[in-house]
C-alpha cells in the first residue's frame, strides 16, 4: 500500500478513486509516565516516553486504516492528514484519515540510446 499526504501520487495515475478511509487509536497516559514526565519538565529536555507512545498511535492508525482500504480493493491512499484530540482527563485520540484509491504507474518513455 503506497502512502501519501500529498492529492496525487508521484509517478502515478489515479484511475480511481474509492473512498474516505480513516484509523484511528485512543490513548492514556501512564502513571509512572506522568511522574518522569514531570521530572523532566523540570530539567528539560525530550520526553521519550511520549514520543514513543505518539509513534506507536501513530503505527496502529496508519495499520487501521491501511486495512480498510485493502478492504476496499485500493493500492494508494492519498491526501493523508493526521490530527489528534482529547478524549478525556489524561486520555487522547490519535486520528489519521486519507483517500483510498486505485493508483497505476504512468509510463515513462525509454531513455534515448546514446
């Protein structure tokens, strides 16, 4: 499955186009996280522990929704956006939405002979 955030696919011909297709994840801070989270505040710095936990969001998504554009017959997804919000106190939605479609390589003409 090709993947882009751009309206086309470079190289390609978009022959058709099926649908919205979206994945989503919510997540919650952990605890012992929140407390070395805070630590590091403090001293500053990059909080890898979030960072890690945003990564992994962002996989389960992009699985999600990848799969429900192989549902759909698509080998692209175009025009890929993610966006995120909160659920609840200490909990948040990882969101990543595109357009499933059916992509085809342009043909490119040969290279002339020297």
């Amino acid at each position: 499955m090709q993947l882009s955030n751009l309206e086309s696919l470079p190289g390609h011909r978009i022959v058709k186009q099926l649908d919205v297709v979206y994945g989503s994840t919510v997540r919650s801070k952990h605890a012992g996280r929140d407390i070395l989270a805070g630590l590091k505040n403090i001293v500053g710095g990059e909080l890898t522990a979030y960072t890690e936990l945003l990564e992994e969001s962002r996989q389960e998504a992009i699985s999600r929704m990848t799969e429900k554009a192989r549902l759909l017959g698509a080998n692209a997804i175009v025009g890929i956006r993610f966006s995120t919000s909160s659920i609840a106190q200490g909990a948040a939605e990882l969101f990543v939405y595109g357009t499933a479609v059916i992509a085809e390589p342009e043909h490119m003409p040969p290279f002339p002979s020297i």
